[in-house]
C-alpha cells in the first residue's frame, strides 16, 4: 500500500519490515518518471549521500529515493547482534516494503558497498518486475582479507579514534549503526558468507563501479560479476579511487550513470517492429 506523498524535497518516515525508517524524495515521482533508489553503505545513511541524490535527479531526469535502513540515520534501531545474513534480510524483508510504499512503477536500485549487496541479492531473489536495471559502487559477494582487515582498523578508530564523533552527527543510535555493521564483518562465523549465487538469477543490466585502491574490495568482486551473469553488463574501473566513487570521481561516476540510465530507457521505450 502507497504511503509516500511524492513530492520534490520532501522527507518523512515510512514503515518496512516492520521498523519506522526516514526516507527523502528528489525530483519527479513515479507516475512521470523511473525511481532510482539509493541503498546506502554499511554506516551511511540518507544524510550521507549528501548531494548526490540532486546530481542523480538532474542527471538523469529520474526521481530519487533515499531511505536509512533500520539501526542507521534516524530510522528506528535494531536489536543486536545482528545475525550474519542481515544483508539478505534486509533485501528480502523490508526493500520491496518501500517500493510498495513509494508507488514505485520502474525503478533502478543504486546501491553502495552493503547496499549494493542488498540491491543485488533482491534482484536475484525476488521477482519484481519493476527493477529495470542495476548500478552496483563497490559491492561485495565474498569476504577477502584486506576488506576485513580495514574494518578492523575501523574498529579500531572508533573505539580510540575520532570515527565516533564523526559518525554522531548522522545517525541516532551510533553505537547500534556501527557495531550491526563491524561485528557481523568481524565474526569469525561470517568469514564463509558467499552470496555470489543471485548474480546467476539475474535478468536486467548492470552497471558495476569500482575503485581500484578500495580497501574494502578487489576487483574480484567485480570479475565474479563478469564470470557469471546472463544480462548486459558495462563496468567502470576507476584509477586512483577507493571506496567512494560517487564522491572521489563525481563527474566519471555520475557521466557512467547518466548514460547507462539513458541507455537503459531508450532500450525499455524503443518500438520494435515485427515483419
């Protein structure tokens, strides 16, 4: 049922797997254009995707949807631990709640690092008809070392550093949003998570986008992308750039993304004639 009043600028809270989750809306809504919606990082939120939501909507002509998942931001918190397929839950359980809540009729699912994850397992588990293309920043199917070893040094800076302070200001619950992440990374028990397996279902286009100097993933992500889907995919490898593509390289992050939703629509809208 649509609970979302779409309108540019606005922002609200809207109930999804059963948790009051914040959410802001950018450009036009569903019924005149696409909705591309944002699934954030592993301690991000609405708030820190901070001015790519209007590059997006200008970009592209989409509407932009950006929630915090429960435990982030101002949405409700989660009881802890969180267990080690929190990633698949939350693609599972909640997503498709906010989809139905926005009235979305076609939409892209842009997801960063843990939100790419989640967008990729929805594709690859649910069937939904409405999700007409991926664009995946730095996502992650398997665990490596390094990845992990960075988010120790996480740890780390946020028990005697500042990474604390500085993630007070984005969420509500700092220490939930940021132990529901580390500690699942960090469980011995998670070293064996592999969820490489929705890329075989998938069925749409897929943009890929990645730092080569990430500390949180190789390009041995990207690659098992390339080894196992079905549907088109381009990729967007980028020189000195780590995590953040979105924000270390804006204009060649925001140039692929234009142009694979430019593409993407002209494909979805083009008559094809049958003789």
């Amino acid at each position: 049922m649509m609970s979302i009043i779409w309108q540019d600028g606005a922002r609200g809270k809207v109930t999804a797997g059963g948790k009051s989750l914040e959410y802001e809306l950018w450009g036009p809504g569903p019924a005149e254009a696409p909705t591309m919606v944002l699934l954030h990082e592993g301690l991000g939120s609405v708030a820190q995707w901070k001015d790519l939501p209007e590059r997006l909507s200008k970009a592209t002509g989409f509407g932009i949807l950006a929630y915090s998942r429960a435990g982030y931001g101002h949405s409700d918190p989660v009881d802890l631990p969180r267990p080690l397929d929190f990633q698949t839950r939350e693609a599972e359980e909640v997503l498709g709640d906010v989809l139905d809540a926005a009235g979305v009729k076609e939409t892209v699912l842009l997801g960063h690092s843990d939100g790419a994850t989640i967008a990729a397992i929805y594709a690859g588990s649910v069937s939904d008809m409405r999700v007409r293309g991926l664009i995946l920043i730095a996502p992650h199917f398997f665990t490596e070392e390094p990845g992990l070893n960075a988010i120790r040094a996480a740890g780390e800076a946020f028990t005697n550093g500042d990474l604390r302070e500085k993630l007070t200001m984005f969420h509500d619950n700092v220490d939930v949003a940021f132990s529901g992440w580390h500690d699942v990374w960090t469980d011995p028990s998670f070293s064996d998570w592999n969820v490489a397996d929705c890329i075989d279902h998938w069925r749409i286009p897929v943009l890929a986008i990645q730092g080569r100097n990430d500390p949180y993933g190789t390009l041995a992500q990207i690659t098992e992308i390339e080894e196992r889907i079905y549907s088109p995919i381009e990729t967007l490898i980028l020189r000195d750039c780590g995590h953040a593509p979105h924000f270390e390289k804006p204009e060649e992050t925001d140039a692929a993304i234009a142009e694979f939703c430019e593409r993407l629509e002209r494909l979805e809208h083009t008559d094809v004639q049958i003789t």
